[in-house]
C-alpha cells in the first residue's frame, strides 16, 4: 500500500525540521562563505555524467529484455523522469514515466516494467556491494558499519532465498502447479529471458558500476566542497547508507530521507553535524539544479510526447 502524498510531504517537513534543530545557525554564515565551488563544480558534472551512464545502463537492460532503443531517446525519457523525481509531489515517478514511454504498440507491457524493475535491482546490488566494501574498511571503528554489513548480509541472503524459491519454481513441484495461473505467465516469459547468459548483464553491470562510481565522486566532491573531506570508504559507507535510506517511500523525493541517512552516517565516520549536512544539502541544490535543467528540455520538447521510434529486436 502506496503513503498517500500528503503525508509523505508532513514526513519531508518534519524530518527536515529535525535536522534543523541541530545546526549551529550563528556559525553558518560563515560555514557557507567557506564553500569551495570549484568542488561543487566537479560534483555537478559528475551528476550529469550519472544522467548519460543511466541511459546506456537502462538500454543494456532493454537489451536483455530483447528490446532496442536510441540512445539519445533514452536520455530524453531519463532526463524527464529525473526532472519528475526531484520537482513534482505526484504519483509519476520517473520509473513509471520511462515504463509509460518504452510500453508502446508491438511492445509486451511487461517487457518493459521488467526491464526497470532488473535495472534497479542491479544497481542496488551494486550500491550494498561498494557500502559493504566501505563498511568493511571501516569496521573496527565504526558501530554503524558494522550494523550495514550485519544488514547487507541480510538483504543478500533474502535475495538467495528468492533465486532458489525462483529455481523451484522452474524445476520443482511448484512448476505444475503455478503454470495453472495465467496471469503469470508475463512473469515466467520475462524470466526466460533475463536467465539467459550474454553481454547484456555484462554491459549492465558495468554501467552500474560506473554509475555508483559517480555517486561516489558527488559525495567526496560535496564533503570537500564544506571543507570537512572524508575518506573513500566513509564515502562508500555514506552512498550505501543514502541509497537504502532513498528506497523508502515515505517522503517527497526521499526529502528529509536522503539528507538524514547522509548526515548520521557522516557524523558516526567522525563528521561535523553542520559540516555534514552543509554537504547534504549541497547534494541536494546540485540534484535539483540538473533536475530543473532536464525540466527546461522536458517544456521544450516533453509537451509535445513524440512517438519513440519502433523498438529493435535485440540480437
């Protein structure tokens, strides 16, 4: 069951309240006149490069749904999606918006819900994976890392179980009984397709790789830019804390969320309280300032809701 939005916006404002409540205020004028922007600047363009890297990781995941789509589409129907994210309280979210637009005639619905629902599911992989190799860095010193791998480890068992559950499935005695209902039957066709070996997981998961890796360089370029810069696994542990803590749907584009997770990881790795969430909010001004430019394409061109191109069989 969906949060209804009005709520999700008194969660955003009493999160951010609470965050509030601690800053030193008499000493953040001068905390901010302090900002390197030339770091700022390197985090920006990271953020931008995440917006191409998401385009050819979504298109290897349409791949393996044996589907093809332009590159430069892709980055269009991106872009709208992060401009829906981070400015419109509403239930179109930019996952649903890059299902609406690659769900055309001649196009199995499902093929294209599937082919989000794996990309995400990567990438979240990934994301735990470069968390866990922080936390594991930063263990001997660090409750909260040791409570991430504690978790990490649970969430990768669950999905263990869920790939034996799907192997008895196809092979066990369930197989006659579940092919009976037919409205799986999208499921099982989309399953057939992911389980087979190719480059298409290759090419996933390395832009997925190169996608986090860019998250990565926005978290040390926004802690460097308040002056306060952390170490490659505090910033692993941070990304990882962040990701998990966004996947929450109980706030208004993760608002509150987000800026939370960042500054409770940052302060229990040694970090300032006004020094961390200076950063967040840097994370956040920057998210926004490539959200509004994705807005001013999406007036420009996102009105007029051209027609994709007719989707390529995959080879």
């Amino acid at each position: 069951m969906s949060v209804p939005r009005g709520l999700k916006l008194v969660v955003a404002g009493v999160l951010l309240a609470l965050l509030a409540l601690g800053v030193d205020w008499q000493a953040l004028p001068e905390q901010v006149a302090r900002l390197d922007w030339r770091f700022a600047a390197v985090a920006l363009v990271a953020i931008v490069l995440e917006m191409v890297v998401n385009a050819s990781k979504w298109s290897w995941a349409l791949r393996l749904h044996d589907l093809a789509f332009p590159w430069g589409y892709l980055f269009r129907i991106g872009c709208f999606g992060y401009f829906f994210n981070n400015f419109l309280p509403s239930a179109i979210g930019g996952d649903v918006y890059r299902v609406y637009r690659t769900m055309k005639p001649g196009v199995a619905r499902s093929r294209a819900v599937s082919a989000v629902l794996v990309e995400r599911l990567v990438g979240f992989g990934v994301m735990l994976a470069i968390g866990a190799a922080g936390a594991l860095w930063l263990a001997r010193t660090s409750e909260l890392a040791r409570w991430y791998l504690w978790s990490a480890a649970a969430i990768a068992l669950g999905g263990l179980l869920a790939l034996a559950v799907l192997a008895l499935w196809r092979t066990g005695p369930l197989r006659a009984l579940l092919a009976r209902v037919t409205w799986l039957e999208p499921v099982r066709d989309n399953l057939r397709r992911i389980r087979r070996p190719g480059r298409e997981w290759l090419g996933l998961l390395a832009y997925s790789c190169m996608f986090q890796a860019l998250v990565l360089v926005v978290i040390c370029c926004a802690f460097a830019a308040v002056g306060d810069a952390i170490s490659l696994p505090a910033a692993a542990l941070v990304t990882g804390a962040a990701g998990v803590a966004s996947v929450l749907p109980i706030s208004v584009s993760g608002l509150g969320v987000v800026e939370g997770s960042i500054v409770g990881t940052a302060v229990a790795v040694g970090v300032g309280y006004d020094a961390a969430l200076l950063a967040a909010v840097v994370v956040r001004l920057l998210s926004l300032l490539v959200g509004a430019g994705c807005g001013l394409l999406y007036l420009v061109e996102g009105g007029r809701e051209p027609r994709p191109p007719s989707p390529e069989m995959a080879s």
